[in-house]
C-alpha cells in the first residue's frame, strides 16, 4: 500500500433504512492517511449511518467503499473480520461489558485475532495482557486493569473503548459523537486522547461532533452531513456564520465548550 | 442503479404483502368469532326448546351434522364478515400490524358503536351466559346442610393431622424436593444453548439462523402448552410410575419454559456492547460468548432459582398422577378416606412451599 494512497475512499454511498428512511442519499468523500476528519451535522443528518457504513454494522444500500484499496461492501465472513480488525470504532455510550474487568474489555480488541475457542476460555497470550496494561497506562487508567468496568465513570470508560479500539492496533478509527455524553473538561481529556492516536500513533480518525469548538480545536478536515448529503467540505476554521446556519439552520446558534 | 426509488418500491411492496396476509388472518378471527357466536346462540336457543331432563344439567348434545353446519356456516360468515374494513378481525389485525398500523380505520363514534362493536358485546355477554350454565354453578351445593357438613369433616380432620406418620412423609418430601432438583438442573444446560437459538436479535443475520430460530421456538411452544401433567402420564407410560418418570416430565417443561424465558431476556439486552464487539472484527460465538453472555448469567440464575421453586410445587401435584414423591402419599391416603393423614401431609407441603418461597425471593433478591 502507498503512504500517499487514500486510506478510505467513498463513492456514491447510500442507505434506505427497512423502514423508508433514506439515510445517506449519495455520499462522496476521501480520507487521507494521518487526518483527523471530523464529521457535522443536525442529529438525523446521517452522521451515524455514515460511520456505521464504512465497518458494515450497517449494510449500505448501494455505492462503495474502499479502505485501503479494499471494496468494502463486498466483503464477507474472513475478509470483513479482517478489516474491521484494522478499523476501531468508539460509540457515545462506550458499549463496555459492563460486567467484565477494565482489561477483559481491552482485550476484547483483540478477538478478531485470537482463535474462537482460545478466546472463549480466556486464554489471551502473555504479551496480549501486557500490550492491553501498556495501553490502559496510555489513557491514564493503568492502575484500573482489574475494576470492573461498571464501576468507572463516564471518561474513564471511553478511555478503555479507545484502548480497547487501540488494542486492534487500527489503522482507522471511527468514533460516533464519543463525548456527547461527557462534561466539558472530561470531552477534552477523551479528545486529547484521540489526539494523541491520531498524532503519535498514527491512526486515522473519523469523528462525529456536535459542537464546532471542539471541530476546530482538533479536527484537520472537516464535512458537513444535511439530509444525507454533504453540503460542506473543507477547513474546520473556514465555517464562518453563514456557513454554520446553512449546516444548522438559521435559528441555531453556536455554543462553546470551554 | 437508483437506490431510493428501489427501496421505496421494496417498502410498499412489503406492505402490500402484509395487507394480503393480513385479510386471512382477519377472515380467520371473523370466522372464529361468528362461528362461536352461531354456535352459542343455538346452544342456549336449544336449551330453551329441549330443557335438560335433570335441572341445572346439559341440554342434548350437538349431532355431527349440526356441528358440521355450525363450522361451515361459521366459515362462510367469516369470510364475508372480513371483506368490511371496520370488522372485528380486520380492526385487530390492522392494530397489531406494525406495517399496518397506520391505516387501521376509525370508526365514527368509535368501533364499540358499530354493529361490529355490538357483535363483540353479544359475544362478551354470551361467554357469561355459557360459563354459568356450563360449568352447573350451583349455589345451593356449595351452602346446603349437607355440603357444610361435609366440608367441617375434612377441614377437622386436616386440623388434626396425624403426626405419626411424619417420618414417611418426610422422606417423601425430600423425594419431591429432589425430582424438582434434578429437572432443574438438567434442564439448565440444555435450555442455555438453544436460547441463544431461540432469541431473535441474535437470529436476524441469516435466514438459516431464523429457519432455526422458528423451529425451537415452534417446539419450546408446543412443549410448555403441554401441562407437566401430561408430560408425567406419557412418561409413566414410557418409564413406568415413580419419581424418574416425574422428573423427565418436570425436565422437558422446564426446558421449553427457560428456553421461553431466557430467550426473552437475550432479546432485550444492551445491543451496545455486541455492536462493539462484533465491530473489533470478533465472530459470532465470541460476540455472544463477550457481549452477551456477561449480560444474562445473573437473571438466567434468578430464573432458574424461581423454575425450581415451580418445579417443586408441580412435583408435588406431578405425584397425584404416579410421578412419585410426596403427592402419590396423598393420593393413597386421599383413596383410603385417610383425612388425618392427609392433613399432615398438606401441612408438609404447604410448609416447604412457603420456605422455597422465600428461600428462592431471598435468593435471587441478593443476586440482583
Ligand atoms: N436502524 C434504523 N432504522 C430506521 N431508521 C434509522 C435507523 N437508524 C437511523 N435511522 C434514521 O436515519 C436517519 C439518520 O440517522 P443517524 O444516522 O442516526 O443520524 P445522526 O447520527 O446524524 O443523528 C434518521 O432519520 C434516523 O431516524
Ligand atoms: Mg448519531
């Protein structure tokens, strides 16, 4: 694979819900390896159909996508379990077993490459557990490895789904809106973290947001979903007044996170 | 390729489809209903004309013919009754249709208002009519002289059990305890593994999943309608009498109704955790084994706690009909005219009833 080959192109992409709802009406975009794209837009605008697409937890209606030369939406069993290996995602609600240890749940990153029957008894290899520690130190909870992971707050528990989404060691990382359900200073130390992937470990990362401070504070790209459709493409920092009330209609108003 | 237009056709061909299927299963309740309501009618119309030779008693039974005439009648009815749009069938079926939901008619003034309404009512008050009579409600038995005098003797002698024979109960008891004991805990492994079958979140994936998802399902059903009752009288016939036979019939019960209730709980957990799991790459054993399993472990146990807790209470009744334990004992005293001895043993019962029933509240109000 080239360095400066597209790590994700997607063409044309739609999606009708079972029930009607055309979700994504022809999406066209293309990430580069190493940014940080951030994705806009009113809640319904597609955001998470459009994220869910790309790792197949929804099936598109028709287009394609193609990460790492790959055609997606034609994959199936071995090839689909592969690539979602190397694609993590990290949800507004965490989605941890709640009822498993901090280290189980980061381990559970690793299961697309563990045997199924290994896996089941548990039995994760030595340099698994140490990788899966290592990186619970990363995000600050290395002393948490054994809590079950009910017991965390909100912050800590993104923390160990960024973990857990690291322990794939991904090359693209899809987070849906990871601190819309977080306060203002833990939305920044989960950012940070996101940061710290994008930056020192090089993952690419694709992030639904609802608030245009934290868009322009860490995101490199951004676009901007309305109905389904991208109506903006471009720097975070060129969404000036007008643009913001095309994206969110003309009686939104921007509010800031500190 | 136009993917919307596409998609819009496939949703109203989805619901043209599901309004076809949706008048036969009208057609069948307009027909249940007018067949009941025909054949009601004629029973009480009968019992006028032809009044039963002893008071209180049936009125002659229904020829074949007249059977026969009532369900073809009841048939035909049915199907005309179903091509109204505001008729009993079609209205339940439209509101219970998610697809449908949106066109079920509305009545001016409201369905009860409507002939159909009326028919309903008719029907409602002639379930009354027919239970009363049917069953022989029959007050003057319950409070003559000679019903109280009988119910005072059984009550005294149950008020004095006889506690010599408390050894034999005793282990009779703790026969029932453990036929209850062990259908349960050979029920548990069995219905684990097809729960997972038999719940449909898990079954959506692939048509295969759900061709099995329908079969369990299709068997756990037909299994739990057969009472544990019946289940002891094939199996007293297929192991012979005793406590075996009691326990493989309270085990295959208890099988179709953990599946019924485990399964229920895999549907509604948090799909959050599977989405997570499934999106690291992990295949569907592990999902489950990850996601979904951690997720009902502990109101698996708390039903099967409560299982034997029901299953201890059948055993007992399981033993009226030969399947051992404590209920033969009280069939044979109950045979012999025995009332003090009967009484000791429905004391017994109804004390290890009471702790079960705490035990398993204490139990599972501490694994919660
Ligand atoms: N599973 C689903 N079934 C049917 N409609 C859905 C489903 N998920 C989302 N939708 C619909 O698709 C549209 C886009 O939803 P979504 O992708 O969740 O938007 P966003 O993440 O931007 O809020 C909405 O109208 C939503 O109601
Ligand atoms: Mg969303």
């Amino acid at each position: 694979m080239q360095e400066d080959a597209p790590i994700l192109e997607v063409k044309d992409l739609w999606k009708t819900y079972d029930n009607g709802v055309a979700a994504l009406r022809g999406v066209s975009f293309t990430v580069r390896r190493g940014e940080f794209l951030g994705v806009i837009g009113l809640s319904g605008s597609g955001k998470s159909t459009l994220l869910r697409c790309i790792n197949r937890l929804v099936e598109p209606s028709s287009g394609s996508i193609r990460f790492g030369g790959a055609e997606v939406t034609a994959m199936g069993g071995k090839d689909l379990s592969a690539a979602r290996q190397r694609i993590g995602m990290v949800f507004q609600h965490f989605n941890l077993v709640k009822r498993k240890s901090v280290l189980t749940n980061v381990l559970t990153g690793r299961l697309g490459a563990v045997g199924t029957w290994r896996s089941i008894a548990g039995r994760f290899s030595p340099e698994e557990r140490a990788r899966a520690a290592e990186l619970l130190g990363i995000v600050g909870l290395g002393d948490k490895g054994d809590v079950r992971a009910s017991e965390l707050s909100g912050g800590q528990q993104q923390r160990v789904a960024i973990a857990r989404s690291l322990m794939q060691r991904p090359d693209l990382l899809l987070a849906d809106e990871p601190v819309a359900s977080l306060d203002p200073s833990t939305s920044h130390s989960v950012m940070r973290y996101l940061e710290q992937a994008n930056q020192e470990f090089g993952v690419t990362i694709l992030c639904n947001l609802h608030f245009l401070s934290l868009v322009r504070q860490y995101t490199t790209r951004v676009i901007a979903l309305q109905a389904g459709q991208i109506v903006y493409e471009g720097s975070p920092q060129e969404i000036d007044e007008a643009w913001f009330r095309r994206i969110y209609g003309e009686e939104a108003k921007e509010v800031r996170i500190q | 390729m136009k993917p919307l237009p596409d998609a819009r056709a496939q949703h109203t061909d989805r619901v043209r489809r599901a309004h076809g299927a949706a008048r036969w299963r009208a057609a069948l309740l307009d027909g249940l209903l007018a067949w009941y309501i025909l054949g009601g009618t004629v029973w009480f119309l009968r019992w006028w004309t032809h009044p039963p030779a002893v008071s209180g008693g049936a009125p002659e039974a229904f020829s074949p013919a007249l059977h026969l005439g009532l369900l073809v009648g009841g048939v035909l009815l049915g199907l005309l009754w179903s091509s109204i749009r505001t008729s009993p069938g079609r209205m339940a079926v439209a509101r219970t249709t998610p697809l449908l939901r949106g066109d079920a008619p509305k009545p001016a003034g409201g369905f009860w208002r409507t002939w159909h309404g009326r028919a309903v009512l008719y029907a409602l008050a002639l379930t009354l009519g027919l239970g009363l009579r049917i069953t022989q409600v029959d007050l003057y038995a319950l409070f003559s002289r000679e019903g109280l005098a009988g119910a005072r003797r059984i009550f005294e002698a149950l008020a004095q059990p006889n506690l010599s024979i408390a050894g034999v109960v005793f282990d009779k008891m703790v026969e029932t305890i453990f036929v209850a004991l062990m259908a349960t805990v050979a029920a548990v492994p069995v219905a684990f593994v097809l729960s997972f079958a038999a719940a449909r979140n898990l079954s959506r994936h692939s048509a295969g999943a759900m061709a099995l998802y329908s079969l369990v399902r299709f068997l756990a059903n037909l299994t739990r309608s057969i009472e544990p009752v019946l289940w002891a009288i094939i199996f007293s016939v297929w192991v012979s009498f005793g406590p075996f036979g009691g326990m493989l019939a309270l085990f295959v019960h208890s099988v179709a109704s953990l599946i019924k209730l485990y399964s229920e709980q895999i549907e509604s957990v948090d799909t959050g955790p599977i989405e997570a799991i499934e999106a690291t790459g992990a295949g569907r054993l592990q999902t489950i084994w990850y996601a979904v399993v951690p997720q009902v472990v502990l109101p698996y146990l708390s039903y099967t706690i409560y299982r034997w807790d029901i299953n201890v209470r059948m055993a007992t009744i399981i033993g009226l009909v030969g399947g051992g334990g404590v209920g033969e004992l009280l069939m044979q005293y109950f045979g012999l005219g025995r009332y003090n001895e009967v009484g000791t043993i429905v004391l017994f019962i109804t004390a290890v009833v009471w702790t079960m029933d705490w035990l398993s509240a204490k139990v599972r109000e501490a694994i919660a």
